[in-house]
C-alpha cells in the first residue's frame, strides 16, 4: 500500500515564467517545499515546531525533478506530496506536479532530508516524529500528538 497523498493547490504567477509563459525549471522545487510543508501541516505539526521545539531542522541532501510537460502562467496546479522512506537521520519524499484542468502529469520529484541540530550536525528524527512518519508510510493517516 502507498503512503497517503497530500495535495495543495497553486497558481503559476507571472513571475515564475519566462517571456513565452512557461515555468522557469527551479520553480518545481518550490513547489515540491510548498507540497512538503503542507504535508506536515495536515499531519499536525510544521517545520518551526521541528526546529523551534525539537532542535530538528531537515536539510535537503538531494533534489530531482523529471519534466513531463511545462507549467504555464495561470495554471492551476496541483501539488501531490507523501512520505516514502523514514529512517533514523533521514527522510524521503516524493512529489508529483499536475495541471488541475488537465489532469496532465507535468513533474516527479524526489527530495531526501538529513536531520540535523541547529549547529548543522545530523541528529537522530525525535521518535514522536518517526512515529507519524512510519504510520504514514504503512497507510495510516495519523496526525502528531495522537496515540501511537
């Protein structure tokens, strides 16, 4: 079974295109971090609580994207974000970009994390977050703060 899918909607602004509309390729990355955030954020906390609270900072190690179609200005996106691996120090996330009226598949992505203090030094993932992470991943939709 696949991990559960969170989906958060944008539009491309004018300012992430170029001068024939169509999305300049970094932008998918930001994107892929607004699908992330938004995962944690349906998952019951954020990355300033990972941070703030928990001294847990995930850093980007690696970063893909493979381009199906371009993004142009004024589409309406879909951004499709889940978990697919957690380990001790590390966690996985994949991405899938889509044109709303379409239905198109316009990017996969993948990013992989290393958990880190605030000195930038890797840390083991606070087991309340490895627990919502693993219950995620065997299909389950919990959210932090509920009972293991």
């Amino acid at each position: 079974m696949a991990a559960p899918v969170h989906e958060t909607t944008l539009r491309v602004r004018y300012a992430e295109t170029d001068q024939m509309g169509v999305v300049y390729h970094s932008n998918f990355f930001i994107w892929f971090e607004v699908g992330r955030v938004e995962l944690l954020r349906a998952l019951g906390f954020s990355y300033h609580d990972m941070e703030k609270l928990d001294d847990s900072h995930i850093v980007v190690a690696e970063a893909k994207c493979s381009y199906k179609k371009p993004a142009r200005y004024d589409d309406l996106l879909r951004i499709r974000a889940r978990i697919l691996q957690v380990r001790r120090r590390t966690i996985r996330f994949g991405y899938e970009v889509i044109r709303d009226s379409s239905g198109q598949l316009l990017a996969t992505g993948e990013t992989l994390h290393v958990i880190c203090n605030r000195s930038g030094r890797p840390r083991s993932l606070p087991e309340k977050y490895v627990n919502v992470f693993s219950a995620t991943l065997r299909g389950s939709t919990p959210r932090y703060g509920d009972s293991p």
